[in-house]
C-alpha cells in the first residue's frame, strides 16, 4: 500500500485565508479508518449517495483529500476544474489500490499549460458594408 505524499502542483496559487497555497501535499501516510468512516459520512450527510462508490466520487475523495493534506474542503471544492480533477482523482486512485503517485505522474505529463490551449483571437472587426445602389431594393 502506497504511504508517500502526493504533491499536486496548482496551475495558479490560490489565496485561503493568510496564506497562499502552490501545492496540496496528499499526505497518504496519514489514512486511518476514523478518516474513512468520517469522509463516508459527511458524504452521505450531506445527501451524496454516490459515496456507495467511493472511488468515483469526487465528494468522497475530496473530503479524503482535505483530511490527509490538512487543506479544509471548501477550498479543494473553490479550485479550478482541473486543480480538482487532479486532486479527487490522484485520491481515487488510491482507494482503489493502485499508486496514487504514478497516476498523478501520467495525469500532469507534459502539463506546461495544463492540457489547454491559449484562447483564440479574436479577428478584427471590419465596419458593415454599405449596400450600393444595385444591391437595393425599393419596397413593392
């Protein structure tokens, strides 16, 4: 069983209080039961019933991901999509037994600009042609 720590690097710092935070340190050496039982039922507290399937439950493992980093949950749930993605789903791997470190590795291979591409430009805008004299047409 896999007991590293997981560094999620951030695409962007985000601010939480009086700190700024780069990184989401998945200390997975901390897992007990009392954090299984308690992430399950907050889960479930809160009406998710999808925590039946913890591995694929973004609610489950994030609530996972906040117990063992020592980052509260509603900041994990403010990240950015992908910040999130990376977060819950590192988690998830674990919970089902595989390495949590090597899918982190392959999930934010060759991730300089986080999979996305820079937002098009927007094209110059030409002023609106004025109809000319054969192209207008006198009401009937």
């Amino acid at each position: 069983m896999f007991t590293g720590t997981v560094k999620v690097k951030l695409t962007a710092p985000v601010k939480w209080e009086d700190r700024e935070i780069s990184t989401i340190d998945l200390d997975f050496s901390k897992v007990t039961g009392a954090i299984v039982n308690r992430c399950e039922r907050e889960t479930f507290e809160g009406g998710n019933i999808s925590g039946l399937n913890r591995p694929t439950s973004s609610e489950y493992c994030s609530r996972f991901a906040a117990a063992i980093s020592g980052v509260p949950f509603r900041l994990i749930e403010k990240l950015p999509f992908y910040d999130y993605e990376k977060v819950w789903q590192t988690v998830s791997q674990y919970i089902r037994h595989q390495n949590p470190q090597e899918f982190y590795n392959q999930f934010t291979e060759g991730d300089d600009d986080a999979g996305f591409t820079a937002p098009a430009e927007k094209p110059e805008e030409k002023p609106a042609e004025k109809p000319t004299a054969e192209k207008q047409t006198a009401p009937k």
